[in-house]
C-alpha cells in the first residue's frame, strides 16, 4: 500500500493505546500488523527498507490529528534510513535534563 493507503488503513483499525504495531516500508511500499505478544516476528527476508514497532495512545476520531501522528511516525522511522535528523535533544546539553 501506499502512504496514503497506509493512513487510511489504520485510521480504519483504530489501534489502542495498548496494542502493538509493526510498520514498514520496502521501496515505495507500506505494511503494517499488529504484534501479538509471543508470537513469530515478520518475515524479512528480504529485509525492508525501513520498520519500527510502535504502541501508544492513538489519536481517534479526529482525522486532522491521526494525519499529523501517522506523518510523524512515518517521518521518525524514516529517519532510521538517514532521513531527517529527528534528534530532540540540543547537542550542548548535557544528560540528565536538570531544570
């Protein structure tokens, strides 16, 4: 599927705070599954390009909200590919965040 198709399919499947999602991409391609715990994890075999898994409260009935969550998911596990530096972090502070 697409980006777009990707979007539409978990905006369909409305996934709770509670469940656990795969996600990747190969080429121009998008997949996604829920994870059940224990279980075989997915083939890759040919690896994908780029994946992640993901579990978190979901943005629900708001579909303006969920395009601008599943974006950012997408762009954080693009960055893993050498996308976009998503670093948070200021280089000139130190760890621990001390305020």
């Amino acid at each position: 599927m697409d980006r777009a198709e990707l979007f539409g399919s978990l905006a369909e499947a409305a996934p709770g705070r509670e469940d656990i999602l795969y996600v990747e991409r190969r080429g121009e391609a998008y997949a996604w599954h829920r994870v059940n715990p224990g279980a075989e994890p997915p083939p890759t075999n040919p690896g994908p390009d780029v994946w992640m898994y993901f579990s978190g409260a979901w943005p629900q009935g708001d579909p303006i909200r969920l395009q601008a969550f599943c974006e950012d998911m997408v762009a954080e596990m693009e960055s893993m590919a050498g996308g976009d530096d998503r670093c948070r972090w200021p280089v000139d502070q130190p760890w621990p965040i001390t305020h």
